[in-house]
C-alpha cells in the first residue's frame, strides 16, 4: 500500500513540472534516440585500374565485415557535380565503374554505413582518371634486343627487367620490303597527361601513332593528345594519314602493370603487323640530333657515381648523388619491402644532387632501393626505424 501511495505522489510531483515549464512558455521536447552516424570512411581510397571505359576502385575497411555506400559524380558542363547514382556494397572491397565516357570527368565518395543502416557523414573521394590525355611524341629509346610478349596481356611497369615497353608496327609492302617503326610506352605519374607513346624517331617514318584528329607528332620536339585511352596506328601516304587500327591503353595501377591492345572494333590486320614488346636496356641517342645518331651508335649511357642513401631513414629517405657527374633529369624511384612488395614508386624529376622523399606510411625495417635513369639503374638497400 505504501509503494502505491509513494508511486502516486512521483507521478503528481512530475505532472506539476510538466505544467510548470508551460507555464514559463518552455515547451517540453522528448530526449531524441537517434544519433549522428560517425562511421568513419574506410582507409586507403584509390583507383587500382582503369581503361577505355572503366575504372576499378579499391579500400581498406575501418572494421571486418564494414557495409558502405559509393556516390558517383559526373562534372557538366558548368563545371559543377552531378550526382549520377548511390550504390550500397556489403562486404567488398573493389568496385568496378562501367559505362564511363572518356572525355568525362568522373569524382567518387565513399562513406561506412552504420549499424542503422545510414551512411556516415565522415567522406572519403578519388577522381578516376577519365578524361586526361596520352601525349603522343617522337623522342622514343630504342630497345636493345626486345623480346616479344602477347598482345594484351598485363606488362610490369615496376619490373627492373623491364627497362622499356613498346610495340612495333610493321607494313610488308608489295615489292617484299618490311617496313617498321618502334614506340616507347611512359607511365607519366602527376600532370595531365597519364601516358606517353613516344616514336622512336627516324627521318623517313611512315608508320605513326596518331590522335583521334589523324594528327601525329612530326619532329622530335613536336607533341599531340588524345583524350582517350586510346591512340590510332596510321600510314603517311603523302601528306594524309591512312589510319589502319586502334590500339587501347589499359592501366593497374598496384603494382603498376601495363596492357597495350588492339581495338576488336577496329583490329589491325596485314599488310600490317602489331607486336608488343620488352626489354632490359636501351640506347640514348643524342638531343641535338634531329635525325638520330650520325655515327648509328648510342652514347654513353653510364651515369658516373654512385648514388648514396640515407640509413638508418624515418618518415624521409633522402638521396645523394655525385655532385661531380650529376645529371638532373627524370628517376624512377621504386622501394620494395623484403617480400618484394612495391611501397613506393615514383618517377620524379630530380633537378638537384640531394632529394628527399617521403616515406612515412611504411613500417621500420628493411627495403630495397632501386633508382633507374636515362643512364643507369643503381639497387641499395636501406633501413626504416
């Protein structure tokens, strides 16, 4: 009886504050159950592989088993997103975009849902590499000994065996004479552009790489684009170019692998030849020359010096070359853990003797440098602490 009574006297005790605060003109707002969803995005949000129409996209969950929602983005013609579509993933961790437009600009979010179902409001976004262009130039290396590999299959761009990659085309003309020309494939890691094809060049070529306009670079200093990830193979015959196929570009970017194939739409076919090819060194030939090396020989492609490495390094590895002998230009620069991991690779133009690079994602331990150029490749190995 005494507990009825005391129950009675807490609900009229309640009821009296309830009208009280109306009283004072303070209306009573019940507590809300539903919290801010604060999920946060899932690590290490980049594009893995792209070509002519696709881009393929990887992460890393933030917990095992994580759900999330992808936005894709499309930039108009004012220069603003439109959202194109959401999609929900359960329990991936690759997504593949199809159906893309090459000349498009393309922006992807991606967001961890809650356990309400609810997307978080932590964000996480890439840019597909859609709609940047390959540059097309005639200032090509020709390979020592090329070795050939099949057509459309994936080539290791990080591979230190692989010192170039290319393609020949090649004509059969009516009188029995082969006719040929050698082009150079360059992963061009920042700026516009994605890739190079570069001609080897020579003064009498007939047989080109060209854009989408039927223009080819006509010099050595000369270069062209194509917004696709894609280039046309051409003869000149006279002024006029007679395109005879298409070749496309596909990229994976981790480790970085490269495809060069023939478009099934618009194959190449004889008289004319197109063959794939790699090789473990190449000859340099002189700038100054507009026509090659006079002599048929390459120069000396040594670079004098040893490069030194800093270690035991920390968040910055930084690299020491010979002042004497230095030569500025472009290094490929490609670290590997003891399994043979790629952890970094970069091609970075190094204009001074001394470079710092920045490694600080990377457990301490052991790794293996390696620093190629137009001269040489150097291999050291080096500590993390």
């Amino acid at each position: 009886m005494e507990k009825k009574i005391l129950f009675s006297i807490l609900l009229f005790a309640l009821h009296l504050t309830c009208v009280n605060a109306n009283a004072h003109g303070e209306p009573v707002q019940p507590k809300s159950n539903t919290l801010q969803c604060d999920a946060p995005a899932p690590d290490s949000f980049r594009v893995i592989g792209y070509g002519q129409s696709y881009a393929t996209l990887a992460w890393i969950p933030v917990s095992l088993g994580d759900n999330h929602q992808l936005t894709v983005f499309k930039k108009n013609l004012a220069n603003n997103w439109d959202t194109l579509y959401a999609v929900d993933l359960y329990n991936e961790t690759t997504y593949t975009l199809m159906s893309l437009q090459p000349t498009s600009r393309y922006r992807v979010e991606i967001r961890t849902k809650c356990s309400t179902g609810e997307p978080g409001t932590d964000v996480s976004s890439v840019n597909p590499p859609q709609g940047l262009i390959i540059e097309l130039t005639a200032n090509g290396r020709k390979p020592i000994d090329p070795k050939p590999v099949d057509a459309c299959s994936y080539i290791s761009y990080v591979d230190p065996v692989n010192k170039w990659i290319g393609f020949k085309l090649t004509k059969l003309n009516e009188q029995g004479k082969i006719i040929s020309n050698l082009f150079e494939f360059e992963k061009i890691e920042e700026g516009d552009a994605v890739a190079r094809i570069r001609r080897v060049w020579n003064v009498n070529d007939i047989l080109v790489a060209a854009n989408q306009q039927d223009e080819w670079p006509i010099n050595k200093n000369d270069l062209k684009t194509t917004y696709l990830l894609e280039f046309n193979a051409g003869e000149i015959v006279e002024t006029d170019l007679d395109v005879f196929g298409a070749v496309e570009v596909d990229v994976i970017t981790q480790p970085l692998n490269v495809s060069l194939c023939p478009n099934p739409s618009f194959p190449i076919q004889a008289p004319y030849e197109f063959n794939v090819l790699v090789a473990s060194s190449f000859e340099l030939f002189p700038t100054d020359s507009p026509n090659g090396p006079s002599s048929g020989r390459a120069v000396n492609t040594k670079e004098p010096g040893a490069i030194r490495a800093q270690s035991p390094f920390f968040d910055y590895l930084t690299l020491f070359f010979d002042e004497t002998s230095f030569l500025s230009g472009v290094r490929v620069i490609t670290l590997r853990d003891i399994s043979g991991k790629v952890v970094f690779f970069e091609k970075i133009e190094v204009a001074d003797p001394i470079i710092s690079i920045p490694i600080s994602r990377t457990p301490a331990g052991i790794y293996f440098l390696e620093v190629l150029s137009a001269w040489n490749s150097q291999n050291i190995k080096v500590i993390k602490q």
